[in-house]
C-alpha cells in the first residue's frame, strides 16, 4: 500500500470527487493558481481549470453564503477555510443559514456544502489563528463534523462528506499534513458516525480524535513498555454523528477512560462525552472520567509554552498513571 | 425619465436625482404588453397582500402569532412588480419582511398564516414563522432572519445558475438597513468580480428599524455604492408597479442576458412599525409624513385608480377583488385557528437531510444527544 501524506490524501479525495460528480467545486483563498496556501489543492486548477478551482477574495462571510446558496440549487461546493479559525468571520452564514435553512423551511431544502481546513494550536500562530471549533460546530443541530487523525481517514472521510447531504465541517490539522500513512489506491469511504479502535488494550480506554488520538496512540505504547498498562485507543473521527457504541464497548471492557482533545476544556467535545459515559456506563466505570484538553487560556505564541499548553504525550501519561491507579 | 441611471464605468460624478412622479409607465413596453387579465392579477396581488397583512395584524393583536411581525404594507407593489417579471430560471430570495413576496410568488394564504400562527399545516410546519417563508417548488428561497443574511445565498443562487449554464437570474432583497452590513460589501465584490447574474433589490422604505436614513448611511443613494464595485444601478418609485416592473425589467434582463449583477434601489414606505412590536414608530417620524404618503402614494389606490383610468377595472369589479381577498384573508385565519400544531416528534425532524430520508449506510453514529 502506498504511503501518501495526509496533506496527498485530501488532495486525492477532491480530485476523485471532482471527476465523479460535475457539481462539486473547489472554492477559497488561493485554493487555485496559489495552489492552496498549505498545497492541499496543489496542481488542481492546473488539471480542472477555473470552473471547478475558484480562487476567491478575502471575503468569507460572502464566499460562505454564495457557497450556501449555490447548495441550494445542487451545486456542491467545498469550500476552503485557510484556517477554520476564519470560518468566525462568517458565522453568520455557516451556523445560521448553512445549520438552520433546512430546519426553518420545514425540511423544504437541503445545504450540501462542505467546509474544510486547518483547525489546531501548536504552530506558533498565536491565539487567533488556533481554534479548534469542532465543539462549537457540533453544538448546531443540522451541522456535522469530522476531525480525522490520519491520512486513510482523511481522504475517506472527506469523499463522504462530499457525498453527504447536509453541511460537513471537516477539520483538519497543520502538523499533519505533511505526515505520511498507508492508503490504499482502491476507492473507499470512511462512514461518518463510526470511531476506529487505534490500539486494543484492556486496562484503561482513551477516548480521542484528529492530531491528539495520534499522540494519544505514542502515549499507550509508552504507558505499555514502561508501565505495564494496557491502553485501548478510540479515534472518534467523527464529532456529529457520533459513535456512542464503540467509546461504550471500550469502557465496559476496561471500566477505566480519560478523554484527550485539543479544545479548550470548558463545554469541549469531552465535555459531552464525558457525560454521556457516566450516565450510559456508569456501573462500570472503576475510577473518575480524566479529561487533558489545551491548558484554558488563549493560545500562547511562544512554542514552548504552546506544545506544552496543548495535549502532550507527557501530560498524557501523567493523567493516564493517575486514572490507572 | 423617471429613474437616474449612471454608466458603471463613467468617471463624472452625477447625483441621483429624486425619481420624478409623472411619467406613465403604463406605457412603457413592457407594461404595455400586459393583458387585461395580467393587469387585473398584479391588482388583486397587491389588495391581496395589504388584506392578508391586515387580517394578520388583528391575529398578532388577538395573541395569536407569536414572536415577530413586520409588516409589507405599503410595499406592496415592489415585490408584486418584480415577481411578475420572473421566467422560468429566476430564482428569488428576501429578508425577513417576506409576506409580500411569499404571496406574490404564489404562496397560499393558508399556508403562510398557519405558518404564522406555528402550525403543522404552515409552509415551515412552524417551525419558522413570519420570517421564515419558503417555496422552493415557486424558485422562492425565504424569507431569512439576519439582515443581509440572505445576500450572498442570493449571489449563490444566481451562481448555481451561471455554473449550470441556465439563462435566468436571482432576485435577492434587501432593506436599507442591510446595506450596512459587512456580508452585503463583501458580496457586491464577489458578484460583479465574477459576473454573477444577480439583481439586488434594496427596499429602501426610509427606516432601518427605528433609524433613518440620515442617521444610518454616510451616503443616503444607496444605490451609488454600486459604482464602488464597478457594477450598473438604477433608483425607482416602488408605489407605482407599472414603474417597478419598468425598471426591473431592464436590471434582470441585462442580468439574464449579459451574466451581469446589478444593484436596483426602490424607494418606498412602511406604514407600520418595523415590526407591530415596535409601537413607537411615530416618535421617529411623524404622523403627517405616514399620511401624506398613504393619501399620494397608496400601492393599493394607484393601481386601482389607474386600472380604473384606463377602463382595465370597474369601480364596482375593483371593490369585489378585494372583498374577495377580505373573505380569502379571512379563511385563511380561520383555517390557521383550526389546524393542529405540529406533534412533538416533529420537534427533531428536518434536522438533517441523511436522517429524514434513512439512507442506507449513513444513519451511523448518534445524531440527536438529548439525555
């Protein structure tokens, strides 16, 4: 199987959807003859020109909303987020119109559009341009969201979102990028709404998704070789439709779970999830539910300061002895 | 000439002159064109939504809507004008003062004031309300909440077109308070660096909520801030629907035909409050300005008297249209009153797309999260 960045793999699943289905476009900042500012969409104007690549201006309020109302009419956009911390500019559009246009007419329309970009800390871009908001995106009914953690769910994960029929935020992650995994060069899809097991284990469970299941996964085989515990990972990849079953089946075989994420710990993803394991499982839990989000600030600017600031493979470990004991 | 007009590309700088009140759009060709039956029909649309509106105010009154209420009246013509100019790829989508061009459209009167009193049997199932009109079989897109929100799905609309190839155009309006807001900038950009076959139709009924226009915009043609973004604009009259239809015309021919945006300004009046919660309105105006127009203005009485003029309508057949809309109107509450709220179960459909329509391999994972 080749081995293929995370960055190539999301760049394969455009190019195969944008040949599959004549209504799916590419639109954003220097998404077309920049190349994309992080390359993702690299040499795709080149192969599809300027009716399926559209560079847009500084404008995502509008670009947003024209990609909402092109939806509307069966057109199927992506639209690029050069970094989702942008996507605030326009919230409006994305978690009013995008979210609620179907809800509000009655079920009379559909919004097909995906939303895609970076979403993560740790580059020394300070506070503005590090959001995480897939908690934020996951608390409007009628959006999805998908934080895939590697390259083979990256690209299947994004063909789905395409092909989905409701608006799918698809977070991805700078440091990933240019990471690279085993794909397969065989077309597949990754369902939205199903985790994936990482790594069994049966002394404690961690619960994680995007770039934090990934160190959450260097972290087990650490706490393995050095402590002796046995760690199951579970990569949720998707936030909304989530995969209640297979975080369940986790804690019932190992009563012990901590959560790991990047967003800020005050109503995060873990947030929910955590309340949904101490009511669902709640006899089988042996210890405390443990969360490692981002430290609750700001992000710093400084890198040090930062990597230490965003979930960790130390602090990690630390919490996992903790909940272990 | 009843309307300035300035050459996008022209470097004089022209003040847009108030659109003078004598020309006879009547005339005009295509207003001329009109059948006797077509003229009739713009009448009983604009009787018909000044009737409904006012069946709706009692209802409002009486605690039977809910939430807000801002009412068209007075505006009527504007949408009826420019809706009846739409051909089969045109496509139209306004703000949250959207009862006129639900009904214009062809939306029933059942179903928008079930809708307004949060029935199952209202267009949204009530789940949207009085803002919240939408008829996508009738090319007619809301009836939106946020001022301007609508814009760039309007620009996205007219794109669809242009990306699909289809002659046609998206109608998107827009009050005079929503020209001050970012999206709507940002989308006048967009649509004329990319030829978008869009016409934005700035209601401009002098009151952006309770602040005027003098006290809202630095630059009270609104219609001028069009030449910022290298696009074509035009100023109307928006009481009289034969000049509406006049001047839309060209903007959605040239917007047809050439693939070009264009950025229409109506000028016209509310009577009422911006919303009937804001029973104050004449603090920020006076009451002889609302008369004054009512009495030279009226939408409903220009037609009327013209109709008359020009032998379309009897006196008598004019008075039996709008009984007819009266006891339509009427019907239409009574049918709202005894229609069942939809049930709880309805609470959590129309979410999304994939659950409504169970597909096979998409229905993983949990949805709704309400333990």
């Amino acid at each position: 199987m080749p081995l293929i960045t995370y960055r190539e793999a999301i760049k394969q699943a455009l190019d195969e959807e944008i040949q599959r289905d004549e209504n799916v476009c590419i639109m954003g900042e220097e998404v077309a003859q920049y190349n994309g500012a992080y390359k993702v969409t690299e040499g795709l104007w080149e192969k599809h020109g300027d009716k399926r690549l559209i560079d847009t201006p500084i404008s995502e309020a509008a670009f947003s909303g024209l990609a909402i109302g092109a939806s509307m009419l069966g057109i199927r956009p992506v639209v690029e987020m050069m970094f989702m911390s942008f996507s605030y500019v326009a919230i409006d559009q994305l978690f009013n119109n995008a979210s609620f246009c179907r809800y509000m007419s009655g079920g009379l329309m559909n919004v097909p559009i995906v939303v895609r970009g970076p979403a993560n800390g740790g580059t020394s871009v300070g506070a503005t341009h590090s959001h995480t908001p897939e908690n934020m995106v996951a608390n409007h009914p009628g959006l999805k969201v998908v934080c895939p953690s590697n390259a083979y769910d990256a690209k299947g994960l994004m063909k789905a979102a395409i092909r989905d029929n409701d608006p799918v935020f698809v977070m991805e992650n700078t440091l990933l990028y240019g990471e690279k995994w085993e794909v397969p060069e065989e077309e597949y899809i990754v369902e939205l709404g199903v985790a994936n097991v990482l790594k069994e284990g049966t002394d404690l469970t961690i619960v994680s998704h995007g770039r934090c299941a990934m160190i959450s996964l260097q972290a087990a085989k650490t706490l393995e070789e050095e402590h002796d515990i046995s760690v199951e990972v579970v990569d949720l990849r998707s936030i909304r439709p989530l995969d209640e079953e297979t975080i369940l089946k986790s804690v019932r075989k190992t009563h012990r779970v901590m959560l790991v994420e990047e967003n800020k710990p005050f109503c995060g993803v873990d947030a929910q999830i955590s309340h949904m394991i101490q009511l669902k499982a709640f006899d089988d839990l042996d210890a405390p539910i443990h969360r490692v989000s981002a430290i609750d600030a700001p992000n710093f600017y400084s890198k040090e300061l930062e990597d230490w600031q965003i979930p960790n493979e130390e602090r990690i470990i630390e919490c996992a002895l903790k909940v272990a004991e | 000439m009843a309307t300035t007009k300035k050459k996008s590309t022209s470097k004089t700088t022209s003040v847009a002159k108030k659109p003078a009140k004598s020309t006879n759009f009547a005339t005009a060709p295509i207003n001329k064109s009109l059948s006797k039956e077509e003229k009739i029909a713009l009448y009983s649309t604009i009787v018909g939504i000044r009737r409904f509106e006012e069946r709706s105010l009692r209802a409002y009154n009486q605690g039977k809507i809910g939430g807000f209420l801002h009412l068209y009246i007075g505006q009527e013509a504007v949408a009826t004008g420019i809706v009846s100019l739409m051909e089969e790829n045109d496509h139209i989508i306004t703000a949250y003062r959207d009862h006129g061009h639900a009904l214009a459209v062809g939306m029933s009167m059942n179903e928008c004031m079930a809708e307004m009193y949060g029935k199952h049997t209202g267009c949204s199932k009530g789940k949207g309300g009085s803002m919240h009109f939408f008829a996508p079989d009738k090319n007619y897109w809301g009836g939106h909440g946020i001022v301007a929100g609508q814009t760039p799905l309007g620009a996205g609309l007219a794109f669809a077109l242009k990306y699909k190839g289809l002659k046609g155009c998206a109608l998107a309006f827009l009050g005079d308070g929503a020209v001050n807001q970012g999206s709507f900038m940002e989308t006048l950009n967009l649509v004329s660096l990319w030829n978008i076959p869009v016409v934005f139709v700035i209601e401009n009924n002098g009151y952006s909520m309770g602040t005027s226009l003098k006290r809202s915009s630095a630059e009270e043609n609104l219609a001028h801030r069009a030449d910022g973004f290298d696009m074509e604009w035009e100023v109307c009259n928006g009481h009289d629907v034969f000049e509406v239809r006049e001047v839309a015309n060209r903007a959605m021919t040239r917007a047809r035909e050439e693939m070009k945006p264009f950025l229409l300004e109506i000028r016209t009046y509310r009577y009422r409050g911006h919303s009937v919660a804001d029973a104050n309105h004449e603090k920020y105006r006076t009451k002889e300005e609302i008369e004054e127009y009512k009495r030279t203005k009226d939408p409903v009485n220009v037609i009327k008297q013209q109709l008359i003029a020009d032998g379309t309508l009897t006196d008598a057949e004019a008075k039996r249209i709008d009984q007819e809309k009266k006891d339509e109107a009427e019907a239409s509450a009574k049918f709202a009153d005894e229609s069942p709220v939809a049930p709880r179960s309805e609470i959590q459909t129309d979410v999304y797309w994939e659950v409504d329509n169970d597909t096979e391999g998409k229905l993983k994972g949990t949805h709704f999260f309400n333990d």
